[in-house]
C-alpha cells in the first residue's frame, strides 16, 4: 500500500485542483485535464488494491470522486461557455446589422431587435 500512497496523494490533489479551477475563468479545460488524471491514479490504485489484497485509503476514494465531479463539472462549464459565446455571437450579429441599416445610429428600436433576437434563440 505504501508504494500507492503518492498516487492517492495525486490523485486527491488533481481532483482537487479539477473541481477548483472550474470556477476561474478560462481554465476549464486544466480542470478537465486534471480530473482526467485523478480519475486514472483512482482507478489504477483501485485496481492494484483488489489485486493485491489491500483495501484503497480515503485518499484514492476522494480522488475518485473529486474526478468524476470534476469531470461533469467542467465539461458542463465548457459546454456553457460555447452557448453563451454563440448567443453573444448571435446577438452581435443582429445588433451590427441593425446599426448598419440604421446608418450608423443606435436607437430603441435597434435595442429591441436585438433583445427580440437574444429571446428568440433556443439555447
């Protein structure tokens, strides 16, 4: 069990990191990186313990668990980044559109296009 100890360490810590980092902007995909790899220490120290007759500490289990989450957590972050820059895409787009007929003004009329745009996407 001894020989495991750093990899239940890393594993920890990697899950740690992947749930962490989620929450700063940017860093999604480290975070996804990182659970990725507490989740593989987890399961390789797992593994070793059912075959080499040792019960796994707390250690691998959290790390395990930290990974998962991490994993879902990060890709539905991801995932929410690509819609939010779709819908800010979307609404640039009409927005620009709205000026340029506009001849180069902002009025309220360009306002509600552009929201009437935001709420009519299925997102």
């Amino acid at each position: 069990m001894e020989k495991y100890n750093s990899k239940a360490v890393a594993s920890l810590v990697l899950g740690i990191i992947g749930v962490a980092v989620t929450f700063l902007s940017g860093l999604a995909i480290v975070g996804l990186v990182c659970s990725i790899i507490a989740l593989v220490f987890a399961i390789k120290i797992r593994k070793a313990a059912q075959l080499e007759g040792f019960e796994a500490d707390g250690k691998a289990t959290a790390g395990f668990v930290l990974g998962i989450v991490g994993i879902v957590v990060n890709v539905v972050a991801v995932f929410a980044c690509i819609a939010c820059a779709a819908v800010i895409g979307a609404a640039g787009v009409t927005g620009l559109e709205s000026i340029i007929s506009s001849g180069g003004t902002v009025d309220s009329e360009s306002v509600d296009d552009i929201i009437k745009a935001i709420e009519s996407l299925d997102v």
